[in-house]
C-alpha cells in the first residue's frame, strides 16, 4: 500500500457531531473508526526531524510503516508518502530500533473516516483536541471543505505532532 502523495488540510473543532451531521446530510460514506497507536522514530542526530521527514510505525487493525517527505506547497500540506503494511507491529519496532532509529515520541488518537467526493474526511480526536482532516487532490478538498463549511485559508497544515509539540511548550 503505497500512494507516493499525499495531500491534507486540518481543521481544528471544538465538536465533532455537527461534521457527522453535515457529513450524513451530504450523503457521505462512513467507513469505519478505529484507534491508532502511532510512534515516531529517527536517528540519534535527529537527521530525520532536521530534514522535515518522517518514519512512523502505526497500530490500528493493522500495523502501518510510514515515510513522509515534504513536497513545496503553499495551501496544502503536500508529502511524498511511502507506506507498506507489516505483519507484526512489535517485530516491525524491534527491526527499526535494530537499524539504529530510536522512538522520540508517541501519540494516539480515535479516528474516524468517511468519503465524498474523491475526498477522505478524517474525524480525529487527540489529547490536544478535535479535528477534522481532509485527503484528496485540491480541487476536491477545496469542494469538500467549502461543502462542510470550513474556509481552506484558515486550515492547518502541521503535523500531529507538530501541534502535540506546541501544546507541550
């Protein structure tokens, strides 16, 4: 499972049952919640982190390894993604750690996901708050947030734990 790109946007709620709503209303497809464990991993050096990159093992039903590199974007959050399901998430840290990568943070959240048109809506909800994410191509994303009432021009493009890191400061 590997898609090359990714392109987000965020939008931080303070409730999450007026987006199911509107969501429903929109003839959105629910697909499914579930909870992710998620850990961040790089080098001693923080080479990784310097570089704005990022390898992350993640727990849901199944155990996810993740890379993230940035793509030049303004509006969007826009990463080259690599991923590839593994069998077995403790053997999967075990062979990071064995390479020399260490876990230097951690964070789970709740997320639920639902589709309409062409665009993944990521329910999501973290120590730090509610959010909804949207995934897709722009043109989509700007009709699915527009659609749900969110301004693009006011959404966030940092990482989970980016803003985990700033609530912590």
């Amino acid at each position: 499972m590997s898609k090359q790109r990714e392109v987000e946007i965020k939008f931080r709620v303070g409730d999450l049952e007026p987006v199911r709503r509107r969501l429903a209303a929109l003839g959105a497809t629910h697909v499914g919640a579930e909870h992710e464990e998620n850990l961040i991993f790089d080098e001693a050096g923080g080479r990784l982190r310097a570089a704005d990159e990022l390898l992350r093992l993640r727990r849901d039903r199944h155990a996810t390894l993740t890379f993230k590199s940035p793509l030049p974007d303004q509006r969007y959050k826009v990463r080259r993604e690599i991923e590839v399901e593994v069998g077995d998430f403790d053997a999967a840290r075990d062979l990071l750690e064995a390479l020399g990568y260490r876990v230097v943070a951690s964070y789970e959240k709740d997320r639920e996901t639902w589709r309409h048109a062409g665009t993944a809506i990521l329910l999501d909800r973290l120590s730090i708050g509610s959010f909804v994410e949207l995934e897709g191509e722009p043109d989509a994303i700007d009709r699915v947030a527009q659609a749900l009432g969110f301004d693009v021009a006011r959404g966030i493009t940092k990482s989970y734990l980016a803003l985990l890191a700033e609530s912590q400061a």
